[in-house]
C-alpha cells in the first residue's frame, strides 16, 4: 500500500505541468510539499470573494463606537469619542480572536480504493480537501488542527499549514480497513470537518459522530465516494473483498445485487444527513470524478459562515 | 520401444497415464477457475444479502480441451517419440553389408559410403563380425562369408568405388544365398533400387538371413542411352523409372577439341509424367557436332548417365562435283540428282568445284563422271586421299574418254592413276544393247571381304554399260561389288591413309538402275560410314577380338585403359556390360566403337517390391529425429495461453506495458525460435538494409570477397587469409582494400567485386541454377574467380586431389573457358612481382587459367575486344595450393597457420606475392601483359 502511494505522488508530480522539477525538488527538500501547493492553488481561486468577520471583538483593528453601558470598564471608554457628546463612548475593536477548526481525514484503507475510470483515490481528495479548506482557514487567521495526528494541536501560520501537508502526504502504517471518526477534546465552541467515506460499521461511526456533536463542536460533514461504489458497476462470479481484506463476501451474480446495494447506500446517506440535521451539522456528498472546487467553496461557506 | 508408422515411442509404458486423461476431464470440469476477487469498500453495505439466483459452475469447455491437451502433449512428451527410429540392431550374430555398387550407385556414392561407414560403426559398437561385399563384380566361384572384425572392413569401405555396370544380382542371389552362415547373419543391403533385370532374386535370397535391411537410395538414378541418329538428327534420351513427377535433366555435351575436352552444349530432356524416356535433340553445327566425344548428365556422375560416342554418330560431309555441266532442267538426268538423294539422309552435302570443296574438308567427295583434272586440282585430290579422305568416282562418257588418253599414257609409261583403284580399259563395254550380245547384266552377291556383305542385290538392278578394267593380278581383292559375268562394278584400293572407290557405272540412270535403287543408298550409306579416320562405328564380325582403348569407371570419367586388358569378342558388345566387358571405347582392326551401358532407349525398371520379412529404409531419409522437445514447447505455449486465459477468467487484465510487453516478448523468445517464420519478413527486411550498406562499401572500396562454404572453419581462414593479403596489399601496392566480405553466391550480387575467392570443401552445396548463371555473368562481365581446392598436399604427384571432384561437381553447370597451366611468362607470373611458382599452404598442385588464345592474324583490335570482353584476363584461375591459409592473419596481425617446414618464411612470401600478382592481374588486365611487351616494343621500335 505504500508503495502505491508514493506511486500516485509520483505521478501527481508529473501531472502538475510545467513547473514539476522545481516543485519535485522542494518536495524533495521538504520546503512545500506538492499537496500543498496544490491545496493553495485550490484555495487561491476562493479566497478572494470571502472577507473577515465583521463582528466586534478582541482585535487591533477599529470596528465601531457604542454607547457606554453599565460594567464597561474605564479602560474601555474612548475619551476623545465622548468628549465631543454627552454620553459616553466605548470603543470597539473588530473581533479577531481565531477560531479552532478540526480536520479530520479518514485515512483508512477504504479511501485508497479507486475505480478504474476514477483519476485520483478518495485517500487523494480527501486530502486535497483538507489541506485547501486549512490554507483557507489559516489566511483568515483560524486555527486548525488536524484530528488523529501530530498535528492535532491546533495551530495558525505557515508552519502549521507545512506540517498538516507532510503528514497529509504520508501515510502512516497499521491503518485499519474502515475509519471512523476519532473521540478527540474538541474545543468548545470549535468547528470540526470530517473527511471520510462513512462506510465503516454502523455502530462505530454514529457515536462518534454524536459524541462532537455532543462536546459541542459543529461543522460538516464530507462523504467522499468513488463512483464505482455509488454505480455498482459488477457483474458475473466475484468475491468481494474490504480493501484490508478484512471482510469478504461472494456472490455468484454481482449485477442481481445492485439495487439492493444501492438502497442501503441511500439509507447510510439517510441516516448520516439525520445525524447532521439532529447535531446542527451539515452533510456533503462529494464524489471524487467531481472537481474539488465545488466541494470547497461549499465547504467554505459552510465553515465559514457559521464562524461569522 | 512401441512403434506405429514411423514413429516410436522410447518409454511406451507412459502411454497409460493418457488413459487418466478422461479422469482429469472429469477433475477439471469439478474445479472451475476461482472467482474473481474485487476489492470494493462497499462490501460492508453488501453483507447479508442473498443471491437472487444460484447457477452451478462449469469450467468453460474450451479450458477443459485447452489444459487436457496440455496434459496429452506432456505425456507424449515424455513417452519420447522418436520419428524414423534406427532401430538397434537385435541379435549379436554376424553382420553382413551388401553394397550395390554399380552405376546406378555412383551418382550418390558419398551418401552411400557413408551409410556403410555407418553401418560398419553400428556392427563394431555391437562387437559383431562383418562380411562385406560388393556385387558389382564378377561373381566369385565359391562365396564365403568373410567374417571379420567390422574395424578391419573400414579401409576397404572407404576405399570402394562403384562399377561401370550393373550389379551381378542373379550371380550374387545363387552365390549369397547358397553361403554357408547366412542364416545367422543379419544382412543389410544398400541397394539402388533398379531391378537391373532380377526380379527380387536377391533380395529373395537374403531374406534368408536372420534379418533383412534394404536401404533405397533418396534420388533414382537418371541414365543415357547411346546416341543415334534418326531422320539426319543426331538425339540422345535420358532414362528413368517411370514416375508421376515430370523432371527435367540436363545433358552436357562434350567435345574433345585442341585443347581437350570442353562443353560444346547444354540440352533438355523433359521427362512428363508417367514417362521413363525422354529424347533430346543435339542441334550444333556440323564441325561440333562431329567434335562430341561424350554426353553426360549434369550432377549425375555415374558411368549409366555418360554416354560415349563413336564414329556411327558422326555426320560426314560429303563434297560432290559433276564433270558436266549442271542444268535445272534435266533434273533426272543429272549426275548429281541420284547422289544427292541417297547422300541427304546420312550425311551433310556441298556442292562445288573441286579445290572450293576441298576448304570445307569434306570426309568423301563424289566425282561424278570427271574425266581430267588439272594439275593442282589432281594435287589437291591426292594430298587429301593420302590424309584419309575417301573419294568415290563414278564412270561415265568423260572418264572413259580420260581412260582413253590414260590408256594411251599408260601404255608408255605404264604407270597407274593413283586416283583410279584400277587401270581402265580404252572404251566401254554396252550389254543388252540392240547391237550387244547378251541381255543385261544383274549384281552378283556381295562377299564377305565386301563392305557391301549383307547386303542383297535386287534381281531387276541391271547394267547396260560400264567401264571395263584393266586385267591385273590384285583385281579381285580391288573388286567390291561384280556383275553376274564377274566383271567389276565396284573397285577400290587403299591410298595412303584413305581410299579411292570407282564404280564403273555413272551416278544417274543412263548405263544402268542401279542410282533408281534402294541398294544405292545403303551402299553410299555404307560407304559414308566408313570414311574419316578409325573405320566405322559399326561392330565388325563376330569373332574379331576388340581390344578395349578408353574404359569408363563407375562415375562415367573415361581414361586410356591399362595394357593389359584382354580383348573381348566383337559379339560379346551387343550385350550389356559387365566385369568381363566394362563400358568404354573398344577398337578393332577398323572398327572404333563406343560400348555403352545403354545401347537402345529403354525405361529403367524399378526393382521388385521387397520382401515383406525386410525392413526398408532410405538414404539419409531415416534420421532419427526425437520429437519430444517440439512436444514440450507445444504443451509450453499450451500453457502460456491457459495462463493468460485463467488470468483474464478471474477478472485480472493484462494492461500493455511496454516494458512488460518486451520482458514478455523476451521470455517468449525460445518459443519464437520454433516458428522462425513469425519473424522473418522483420529480418528480411533487416537484411535489404544490410545488403544496401554492404553494397555501398564494396562499390566504393576496392572489396576482396570470399565465398560463403557453410563450414565455418574454412570460412574463418578465408577471411582472415583476405584480410591478410589487402594489409599486405595496402602496405606494399596502390591497392588498398578494406575488410574482406563474405558473399553467398545464391542471395549476393556479385558484381560488385573484382575477385572472388571461393575455397572448396566436399559438403559445399551445389550451386543453384539461377547462381550458377550470375556466376556466368559476373565471369563474362570481367570478374575473376579464383578457386582453391586446398589439397595440394594430398593430390598424387601430377594428379588431382580429392576435392577435385567436388570442383567438378560445383562448377557443373558454369560456362568456363578452356583451360590451361599457366604457362612460362605469362602476365600473371610479372604482374607485381617476378614468380615462377605459385604456393600456397601447400607447395606443388598446379595452377590453372584461361588457355592463352592464339592471336590470329586478321583480328583487329576491335574484333578481339568482342571476341574477349574480359580484356585478357582469364575469368577463372583453379588451384589447389590454399592461399588463404598461408595469407590468414588474426586481428592481432599473427600468422594463424604455420606454412612449410621449419619456418615457413620465405614459403610464405611468395604465396603472398602471388596474392599480389593475384589481385593485380584481376584489376589491371592487359595493361600489365602489355607491359611484358615492352623491352620487345622498344627493341623494335629502335631498329
């Protein structure tokens, strides 16, 4: 498994274009690792419709004056302000306290799996999609964390951003076949996105699910399918396997069972939106022969505008 | 060891594991191929549904047939079937080995030897006596097996040469059956397949044995009758077994010249199908076709396919005059009219004056009522009469008169005309006439001393006149022919080497019928066959001893026979050859006739079927060939399919890589190797460019070539020997050639090098027609061949080597010039440096070239240029002295062989000198032999 994906790595080298020697050679030097910069360009082509919080709160920059209320503290008052009027004038500055925002990237065995017609794993977009929505998140000043990893501290800047791409790039040994959602200390009042395909068992994602819910973090979640698994494109004499090979199941006409499969995929879908809409979460669907753009600016809005 | 046809199986008892093949069948049909297996992260969601349906699984028929041909091919495999098994021999009893040996064996005797070579190895491996025996030979009273060590026969194996005759089979069939021990031996008979008139006496015979091996030669043997001449042309038929198959042969027609014996022509006989005879045709202009001294089959050497020939064949030209005037009108009345009719037939007839017919050096002349003659016409007459010419006069109303005046002179000078066989009485004699006496005369029988004997005289053939000659004491031995009443009609005597003939009637129908009858064209016949030198062709009494002259051997080549031959009865020729009478050419008192294998055009009849006890092989046919390897590979490639088959079954595709596909590629390459024909356009295609790159060097560079033999050691000498020689070149001439080239003669065009080398080794393989024919045209067009037989060394002092006849056999078909040793002072002993011998390896062995044409006076310099495109340069020089041995050098420059004793130095330097001289004769051509001339130039123009 580890070879292949230094395999895919390679070739995202190549398929970036022009520029791929230098590129190779900073990955090479650890300097910007290629999801990184990839991860930016996305965000590049987003972060210039999205502006900053519009809410008063610690910060340098000016935001508003206000009446004075009772429990203001002295310090507060803006002298000069209330010299010119009876009343007395605090001056407010424009909230700039960062935000927490938790990434978790499913990175078991099941998101490796890409069909055949597909260009890039699951493993891959989730990845992407991470990194993009922290460069995003990181310009804005937020702090990010990614859940599961040693980066889960959250932290802001360059440094933070290099980090959460080595590790994305990596990929750690001893992953199981199928993820689910780490029970982290989320920061109250954080957000949290999880990245995954949600195939695992039942019974090991939901309580996960409910239990950030339950430490009182929002967010989203992003179911990121292939299309293979969304078509069921099989037919004849097959054995199914998990990707760890951990579950099997054979069949001796693979096509009789595609709308079986299909309606317990939509029930999964069902049940994950349920969840979302119980714990105030939102729920995407984004499936890796579409291009990321949608899903971050989707996914943008989302975070963002809940920060707002 | 099983065996079905021909084929066997070395460990039979395998065979039983094909009958579990019905098992595995059954087996495989059971376990189909496992499913494919998918990795997909939906399978949780997929857990615990049910099929819709339950279908049974079936290997796929195809994979069923598929891998128990696999299990078959294995198992023949192993089984080890052999094709053509030489099974080994059963019994240790005595081996006898029987050898046709006759004519009909020469043409493949290598083969042959080897086969009893062979057979021989095979008895002494088995420790088993041998008796050897060849029954090409006179029978011998009292045959016994000679049972000796199978080593001991080796020497006279090897040493066997095959007869001029047929095998002796029914002498040998009494002689063989009837030896004691037969019965224990086992017999291997290598026959050629002619019944030579036995009917399976032999083979009937040896079936007595303990075990009866007839080995049949691979290619029936072709054979010439003698030549005949029907209807004025001169034909000659190949003989075969009737086969379906037509076949074309080619008869080479040999001519003994000035300077021996040459080809004069190529002809085709054409065998259809179904026919054993087939006539050709010798079409050549009368001075060559009078030069043919044999007709043999080209690349058939065997005494059957050499027919000699003999003055019966040879066309005479006769020369006729009239002393009168000649008139179309009075055709009848001619004199010439009857000659001219009987004469048409059997020989070739020119007309004219008697010193013009004397130019074309006519065998007779006929003078037909010439009475004088003048002074250089009578000396002219007598000188030719003198050197064998026959002259036959016929009497008439002129020469009577001329007997007159004779008679006049004779009476005082009495002297005789040595162009007349008898003085002549002064006028005439006229019987049955209305003054005569009596009626007229009829022809008394021949007798024995007459030519004519044999002959019988119709009664109605009268004589009103003739001319009467002079009473003497040897008129009656002169006398050939005679009237009733005893007067001559036919005289003639002996003048020096020739003969004068009279007959005392005229050439046409006045003094009597004779000319009207048939009796005259088989007397004028008679006549003609008699006359050139030697006598007739035609055998002579029963009883006259003929005294053998010129004897073939087995392989057809004639040499002067031995002194001590006894000479046969003339009666014993009309039948076949055999050891007392080998075929040849044999001489009597006048006769000089060709005894050939075959007098008449008969089929050859195939011999009787062999016994059933026998076992029956062919020549080279039946080697042993194993065929499990191709089994093996088979069930290999078998299997790479299944693989691929299993492979896309279970849902794995195989997606084209390139550097998989050549690693694929790479490990099917022992398989590729068994069909080579899958990758030969690529490598033909390879070759043009190669042929293009080559052809570019050796047109730009001065390129010396060697020929291609196929044995790989000669090869290597005669390349390195080349490239020896264009270093000694470069470092010593103007000539600077680049690395030799190999050419092989049937794919290479040759015109682009001046000299070829061609080394002659006994395995060579026979030019092809269309090779032999670019060789003719690269010699036409100025190329020299230079040919090494490389025995030297092994030749008899002043003879030939045994390559020599591979030599033959090579060249057979090419247009060579007549050839000569290279004489004193030729161009080719000055070109460079001054030599006079020319060694190689080998001291000794002659060198042979073009003969030095005689330089006739009247050719211009234009006309010698036409006659000679090769500009001097003889196009083939023949020796055997292996050069390229002594000018071989490695890539280091070393000497690879060692030349002559101690050193070899100085040996060596001519032998690179003459490489020299070699080359420079072939690219300067005459410029050099005109600078021979020059001191002679100068001298001259001094004067």
């Amino acid at each position: 498994m580890a070879d292949r994906s230094t395999d895919t790595t390679a070739k995202r080298v190549e398929r970036v274009g022009a520029g791929w020697l230098r590129r190779d050679a900073e990955r090479i030097s650890g300097a910007l690792p290629p999801l990184l910069a990839e991860a930016e360009r996305l965000a590049a082509s987003v972060a210039p419709g999205v502006h900053g919080r519009r809410q008063a709160g610690s910060g340098e920059t000016f935001w508003q004056f206000r009446t004075a209320q009772p429990g203001d503290p002295h310090q507060s008052v803006d002298w000069r302000r209330s010299a010119r009027s009876d009343q007395m004038y605090v001056r407010e500055m424009e909230w700039e306290a960062a935000q927490t925002v938790s990434i978790w990237r499913d990175d078991a065995l099941s998101m490796d799996f890409k069909s055949d017609r597909a260009a890039r794993s699951k493993s891959d977009r989730a990845a992407l999609l991470s990194l993009a929505i922290a460069v995003l998140l990181i310009r804005g000043g937020e702090r990010v964390s990614l859940l599961g990893t040693d980066a889960e501290r959250p932290g802001s800047g360059e440094n933070q951003l290099q980090r959460m791409g080595a590790i994305l790039t990596d990929t750690r040994e001893k992953r199981p076949d199928f993820g689910a959602p780490p029970r982290a200390d989320f920061a109250r009042g954080g957000r949290a996105v999880f990245f995954s395909d949600f195939m695992g068992a039942r019974d090991e994602i939901f309580p996960s699910l409910t239990h950030a819910a339950e430490a009182g973090v929002s967010g989203a979640y992003v179911q990121i399918v292939d299309r293979a698994e969304e078509t069921f494109p099989f037919d004849g004499r097959l054995i199914f396997e998990s990707m760890g090979r951990g579950v099997k199941f054979e069949t001796d006409r693979a096509r009789g069972l595609q709308k079986e499969y299909k309606d317990r995929l939509a029930e999964r879908r069902r049940d994950l939106e349920q969840t979302a809409r119980r714990c105030g979460w939102r729920c995407l669907i984004h499936r890796t022969d579409e291009s990321p753009r949608k899903a971050l600016l989707w996914l943008y809005a989302a975070i963002a505008g809940g920060l707002r | 060891m099983l065996s079905v046809g021909a084929l066997a199986f070395l460990n039979p008892w395998l065979l039983a594991a094909l009958a579990a093949l019905p098992a595995l069948w059954l087996l495989l049909r059971a376990t189909p191929p496992s499913p494919a297996r998918i990795s997909f992260p939906g399978v949780r969601l997929l857990l615990g549904l049910e099929d819709p349906e339950k279908t049974p699984h079936r290997t796929p028929w195809w994979l069923l047939v598929l891998r128990t041909l696999i299990a078959a091919a294995a198992i023949l495999a192993f089984a080890e079937p052999v094709l053509n098994p030489q099974a080994e021999r059963e019994g240790d009893g005595p081996v006898v080995l029987v050898m046709d040996g006759g004519w009909a064996s020469a043409h493949d005797w290598e083969l042959r030897r080897e086969a009893a070579l062979a057979e021989l190895d095979r008895a002494e491996r088995a420790e088993r006596p041998v008796s050897f025996h060849i029954i090409a030979a006179s029978v011998p009273e009292d045959l016994r097996l000679e049972l000796r060590p199978a080593a001991r026969w080796r020497g006279a194996v090897e040493a066997a040469q095959p007869a001029p005759f047929a095998p002796q089979r029914l002498g040998f069939a009494g002689a063989l059956g009837a030896a004691p021990g037969l019965e224990d031996a086992s017999v291997v008979w290598l026959t050629d397949g002619l019944s030579h008139g036995d009917d399976g006496a032999l083979a009937d015979a040896l079936a007595r044995a303990d075990g009866l091996r007839m080995i049949y030669p691979l290619v029936p043997p072709v054979a010439l009758s003698a030549p005949r001449i029907e209807e004025g042309e001169l034909l000659i038929s190949a003989m075969r077994t009737p086969e379906d198959a037509s076949q074309t042969v080619r008869i080479g027609v040999f001519g003994r010249g000035d300077i021996g014996e040459r080809r004069l022509a190529t002809l085709e006989a054409v065998f259809e199908g179904g026919e054993g005879v087939a006539d050709a045709a010798v079409d050549l202009p009368l001075e060559l076709r009078n030069q043919i001294s044999r007709f043999a089959i080209i690349s058939q050497e065997s005494a059957g396919a050499t027919a000699l020939t003999d003055e019966s064949v040879r066309r005479r030209r006769v020369g006729l005059t009239s002393g009168a005037s000649e008139d179309g009108a009075l055709r009848l009345v001619s004199n010439l009219h009857y000659l001219r009719a009987a004469l048409s037939e059997t020989a070739d007839v020119v007309e004219g004056g008697i010193e013009d017919l004397l130019q074309t050096n006519p065998d007779v002349m006929a003078l037909a009522d010439v009475g004088r003659l003048t002074g250089p016409e009578r000396e002219a007459l007598e000188a030719w009469v003198e050197a064998g010419g026959m002259l036959i006069r016929f009497a008439g109303p002129r020469l009577a008169r001329g007997a007159d005046l004779a008679a006049a002179d004779a009476a005082s000078l009495s002297e005789s005309d040595p162009l007349l066989p008898v003085n002549l009485r002064a006028g005439g004699r006229a019987v049955g006439g209305a003054m005569a006496w009596g009626a007229p005369q009829a022809i008394r029988d021949f007798n024995r001393e007459s030519p004519f004997f044999g002959l019988t005289a119709p009664r109605e053939v009268t004589v009103t006149r003739q001319i009467l000659a002079r009473l003497g004491p040897d008129l009656a031995e002169k006398t050939w022919a005679a009237l009733e009443d005893g007067t001559p009609l036919v005289t003639s005597s002996g003048v020096g080497a020739g003969r004068v003939i009279l007959f005392h009637v005229t050439a046409n129908a006045e003094w009597s019928s004779l000319p009207l009858s048939g009796l005259f064209v088989d007397m004028m016949g008679r006549l003609v066959s008699m006359s050139g030198a030697g006598g007739a062709g035609e055998l002579p009494d029963d009883v006259e001893p003929m005294r053998p002259v010129a004897l073939m051997d087995g392989f057809g080549r004639a040499s002067a026979a031995e002194g001590d031959l006894t000479p046969v009865a003339a009666a014993r020729l009309k039948d076949a050859p055999a050891p007392d009478a080998p075929p040849g050419l044999y001489a009597g008192a006048q006769a000089r006739v060709a005894y050939n294998l075959f007098a008449e055009p008969v089929e050859l009849e195939a011999a009787a079927p062999a016994p059933l006890s026998a076992v029956v092989e062919r020549l080279e046919g039946r080697t042993e060939q194993r065929l499990a390897h191709w089994l093996i590979g088979f069930a290999l490639i078998l299997l790479a399919i299944d693989l691929l088959a299993a492979l896309w079954l279970s849902g794995r595709r195989i997606r084209l890589n390139p550097t998989a596909a050549a690693l694929a590629l790479a490990a099917l390459s022992p398989l590729a190797a068994l069909s080579p024909l899958a990758f030969a356009p690529q490598a033909e295609a390879q070759e043009v460019e190669v042929d293009l790159e080559r052809a570019l060097i050796a047109a730009n560079n001065t390129v010396l070539a060697y020929v291609v033999t196929g044995d790989d050691q000669v090869d290597r000498i005669s390349e390195a020997g080349l490239r020896g020689l264009s270093s000694y070149l470069t470092s010593r001439t103007a000539i600077e050639p680049v690395e030799p080239m190999a050419v092989n003669l049937e794919t290479d065009d040759l015109s682009l090098y001046p000299m070829i080398y061609w080394p002659i080794t006994e395995r060579q393989p026979t030019p092809s027609d269309e090779a032999s024919a670019r060789l003719n045209e690269f010699m036409r067009n100025g190329g020299m061949i230079v040919l090494d037989t490389r025995d030297a060394h092994l030749a008899r002092a002043g003879g030939t080597g045994p390559n020599a006849q591979a030599l033959r056999r090579l060249v057979a078909a090419l247009d060579f010039p007549p050839l000569a040793y290279v004489p004193q002072e030729h161009v080719l002993t000055r070109t460079f440096y001054l030599l006079d011998r020319f060694p190689g390896r080998h001291t000794g062995g002659r060198v042979w070239l073009q003969a030095p044409q005689r330089t006739d006076e009247g050719l211009d310099a234009a006309d010698a240029l036409i006659a000679d495109p090769n500009d001097g340069v003889s196009p083939v020089i023949i020796g055997a002295a292996d050069w390229a041995s002594a000018w071989a050098v490695d890539q280091n420059g070393d000497f690879m062989l060692p030349v002559g004793r101690s050193n070899g130095f100085r040996q060596r330097e001519m032998a690179f000198r003459f490489g020299v001289n070699l080359v420079m004769y072939a690219l300067t051509g005459n410029y050099k032999s005109d600078q021979v001339h020059v001191p002679a130039l100068l001298e001259r123009l001094g004067q």
